[in-house]
C-alpha cells in the first residue's frame, strides 16, 4: 500500500496542535497596513484553529 501524500499547499498553511485540533495563521495581514489600527494587527499575529466544518478536509490533506 503506497503512502499518502501530503498537500503542500495545505502544509505551508496549516499545523496540528498537540491537543489534534488544527492551527491557521490570520489573514489581512500581508498589504494596506497603515489604515488598519496596530491593536488590530496584533489581534491577527496570534494563530486560529480552523472551524470544526473545515477540520476534517484539513485532516485529510495532512494525514502525517
């Protein structure tokens, strides 16, 4: 049985947690900085999990 891979598109975006859920970075950061407010900003360094709906596809594309 050959192995599964993994997605390396969902690999540079995602990673599980020790407790299994999945981590995500936070969007609106990358361009159009100076109207956004720097409380804002640091709101957005801090990972997400990514929404129950959306873990088992994530599972899936990370399956090691």
């Amino acid at each position: 049985m050959p192995k599964i891979k993994t997605n390396r598109g969902a690999a540079k975006r995602f990673r599980k947690s020790a407790s299994g859920a999945v981590k995500r970075g936070q969007s609106h950061r990358r361009h159009i900085l100076t109207k956004k407010s720097t409380k804002r900003m640091r709101h957005l360094r801090s990972p997400a999990c990514v929404h129950k709906a959306d873990v088992a596809a994530a599972r899936r594309m990370l399956p090691y």
